[in-house]
C-alpha cells in the first residue's frame, strides 16, 4: 500500500472501532477540505462523476438520509433512495436479498440504516460495494460521531484533555456508543449521565465515568452532548414521565444558565425540545446543533470520496 | 542515471524570464492575478508575484488550486489520492488569472485546473506560465509563458526541484 494513501486501508465504514487514527485523520482533513468546497461559488466538484449509491433506510431519517444524499450530489455522484414504505421488504423480501438485487444494479456503494445492529457489517461481507453504517440497532452510528468531533474540533480546537459528559439515553443510543469510543480515542475525558435504566451495564469498560445526578457534573465540562429521549421508552418503564425526565435530566434553561462559561452543547437531532432540553438552548451562541447539520454533508463527502475514489477492482473476488 | 539540467542560479534566471514575459504580456487595464497548481506551481507563483513587485506592479493577489478533484484519471488510479485543498482567497470575476505550473507533460492537468478556476468564477482571461515544457501532449493546450523547453520522451523523468519544498532549485532529468 502507498504511503501516499494511507485511508485507502478504508473499504467500509461500519464503526468507530474499526478505524485506524489515520483513518480518522484522512477523514478529518478531508472534511475540512470539503467544507472550504461547500462555501464556493459552484459548490460541487466532479470527483465521483459517474459513481451510485443507494441509502437503504430501514428505519426513518430525515437528516441522515439527505445528508448522504447532498453528500453524494455535491461530489457528482448519484444516490438512489430507497422508501422503506414502498419497498418490496414488505412483501417479506430479506435483507440480503434486497441488497444483492441492488447490487446487481451496479452500485458502487451502500449506506445502510437497520435496527438490526450488525447489519451493516453482514451486508460488507457479502457484497462487493462499499458498505457505509448509517446507524445499526444500539450499536454504531459513525458518520454522527464524526461529524460531532468534527464540529467540536472547530470550536475547541482539540478534544484532548477536554471534559465531554453524555447526557441521556445511553444504553440504547448508537449515537452515545459511537460518540464515547471517537472521543476517548482524540483524548477527551468522556462521562455519562442518566436514569439507571438507561446506563448500561459494564459501559465503564468503555473508559467513562457515570454519574445519576445530572447537576452534580453539568457544571464542570467543557462538552454538553445531549441524547434524544426516544419516545418507546417513556412508559416503558425506563423512567415514569416526561416531567420528571426533563426535571433529573433535562438541560433546562436553569441550568443552561449555569454551565461554565466556554462550554458547548450538541445534539444529534432531532430534539424533543421541553424533554431532553428546553427551547431556550436552540438560542444559546454555543449551541453547535446547527453547526454539526452543516458540517454533516462535509464529513460525508470525505466518507464517500475516500471510500469511492480509485477504481474498484474488477478481478478481486468478492469476499467471502 | 539522474542528471542536472539546470542548477539554482539558472532556475532562477528562468523564473525572472518567466516574469518578463508576463510583463510583456500585460495589457492596459489587465488586473492580473496568479493561481498556483499544487504543490509546485504554489512556490513559483509566489516568486513570480514577488518579481512582478520588482517590476512596478506590486501586491497581486497569490492562490493555489489542488486539482485532485477534477482528474480525468480518479477512476482509474487504484488509490484514492490526497486531496491538499485549493485556496484562492480573492474574487476572480474579470481578473486575469496567471495559472501557474512547474512542468508542463501532457496537459492533463492543465485541463483539470482550468475546470476548477472556472468554477470559482469568469475570469477575463487565463494565462498558463510554466518553468518547463517537456512536450508529449495529449490535450490541445499550450503555455503562454514558457521558462525552458525540453525534448523528451515517455520513458523520462523531469524532475523540477524547488527550495520551498525540496530544499533546493533545480531540475534533473532521469529515466523511468
């Protein structure tokens, strides 16, 4: 392998965890070069002229979807969408089948979302495009956690030494599990907060603290990354109301008014505004919420350029 | 077998002809610019401004363009290339761009830096001033502005030496 190249060691993004720090570095550096392309005057460039890929969403996405989609057109390339509505899944087609037929369309790549966690990583073993995990189950979600440091590279400068606290949902949040082993890895001191039933078993290992109290630790960090209150856990026992939620756990406008003064706020989107967080944080100058919108479609086009570019190899088999 | 061809006193010497050139070049009325290909056309046309200072027209604006993402070649290339970025910090429109390369082969990316200028905008005019010519083209385009011109074939290797990024000027002719 060419030193030139050292993200060509990328053949899919399926989490976190498989990436290399030079991986994350290609990505970083090329979504910074990217970004300065979305501010041109004709904000597409031809890298991928000729390229397809499809967004298979298995589950619903307003963001994620077009982002991808956005991500795709600003680099030439095509992205087909695929409704899961409309979609022959429901006439109990498989998932391998899908992907195959699709394939057989003559895809270059495959972004996936599923609830299944590891399907994104079942469909990179069976097919010859690039497979891209768009969020898997309570597994991974990649491209967020990316976007995210991102996003806080640009404020921060660095996330080294920086104090990140999760706030929420974290045992069924992708978003958190990707997000907490992208900022350990650039050497942020991460910690969680939430309802007991909602912190995982064991997610120490991880390399976090856990904290239950929310305003015992709030006020110390340099990073405020909310969760989404996914909505089939209210009642479900998780925790009793959406009050009480919001009084534990909520970033409040009480305490948005009390955290220290150069820290940062981020949310992966979309919000139950009054639940997780009041609508006053939408105002708040380090809200970075929109920020990591914009900077999405640029870390998606590194994704893709860098998984995209070259030539796919016509005689390597498929693997196994 | 890599030999000079040229050493640092007439590297130099060609950059200055290189900016006589532009300057005999220069119509009243043009608000020249220069645009340098990455990453040697960057240093060169830094110097070139610097030169044209000299010679009464001081404080041109200087940019670099990246083309990677405009190659004809990104599909065939087995990896993904680098992409350094293009940074042109001032407004085209009506200017004439000087575009900037060390070496000019066979025109391929001569092409895709003209594809991306233009995407920044319409430039009066487009000008390509090159330290050396080694012919072999492929694409119908020509410098304006020519430093040296050599013959060689396939099977050579020019290669062009700037202290800015290799630590020293000069340009030496090899073989594949």
């Amino acid at each position: 392998m060419s030193s030139k190249a050292p993200a060509r060691s990328l053949r899919h993004l399926l989490g976190i965890a498989e990436l290399s720090d030079e991986d994350i570095a290609a990505i970083f550096s090329h979504a910074e070069m990217f970004k300065s392309v979305l501010g041109r005057p004709i904000p597409v460039v031809p890298a991928l002229r000729g390229k397809t890929f499809v967004n298979l969403f298995f589950e619903a996405s307003t963001r994620t979807a077009s982002s991808f989609a956005l991500a795709a057109s600003r680099l030439s390339a095509q992205c087909l969408g695929f409704s899961l509505a409309a979609s022959a899944v429901r006439k109990g087609e498989t998932l391998l089948d899908t992907a195959r037929n699709i394939e057989a369309m003559r895809v270059d790549g495959v972004i996936i979302r599923h609830s299944m966690a590891g399907a994104a990583r079942f469909l990179s073993e069976r097919l010859r495009a690039f497979v891209v995990n768009a969020g898997d189950g309570c597994h991974e979600h990649p491209t967020q956690a990316l976007l995210d440091a991102f996003t806080l590279r640009e404020k921060l400068g660095t996330l080294e030494g920086r104090r990140v606290l999760l706030v929420g949902d974290i045992a069924h949040s992708r978003v958190a599990r990707s997000n907490i082993l992208l900022f350990r890895r650039l050497g942020a001191r991460v910690a969680v907060c939430g309802p007991p039933t909602l912190i995982p078993p064991r997610v120490e290992e991880l390399g976090c603290e856990v904290f239950y109290r929310l305003d015992r630790v709030l006020y110390e960090v340099d990073v405020v990354n909310m969760l989404r209150v996914q909505n089939e856990r209210i009642g479900a026992g998780a925790f009793p109301s959406v009050r009480e939620y919001r009084a534990l756990f909520g970033l409040t406008r009480e305490r948005l008014a009390r955290l220290a003064r150069s820290a940062v706020v981020i949310h992966p989107g979309p919000v139950n505004w009054g639940v997780e967080m009041d609508y006053e944080v939408s105002d708040f100058p380090h809200a970075l919420i929109m920020n990591q919108v914009t900077n999405g479609v640029a870390v998606r086009m590194a994704v893709l350029y860098l998984l995209a570019g070259g030539h796919a190899d016509e005689d390597s088999p498929a693997p196994a | 077998m890599r030999k000079r061809i040229v050493a640092a006193e007439e590297l130099a010497r060609l950059v200055e002809k290189l900016a006589d050139q532009i300057v005999a070049g220069d119509r009243a009325g043009d608000r020249l610019a220069f645009v340098g290909i990455k990453r040697r056309g960057e240093p060169l046309a830094r110097r070139l401004a610097r030169l044209l200072a000299d010679r009464g027209r001081p404080g041109l604006p200087v940019g670099a363009i990246d083309i990677t993402l405009y190659r004809d070649d990104l599909q065939l290339v087995a990896e993904t290339p680098i992409v350094r970025g293009t940074e042109i910090g001032f407004d085209i429109n009506g200017l004439t761009v000087v575009l900037v390369d060390d070496v000019i082969y066979t025109g391929r990316t001569t092409r895709a830096a003209l594809s991306e200028l233009l995407d920044f905008g319409r430039p009066a005019a487009i000008r390509l001033a090159v330290l050396v010519d080694r012919g072999n083209r492929e694409l119908p385009v020509a410098p304006d502005f020519t430093g040296l011109v050599i013959e060689t074939g396939p099977q050579d290797l020019v290669d062009i030496c700037l202290s800015e990024i290799d630590g020293e000027d000069a340009v030496y002719l090899g073989r594949r």
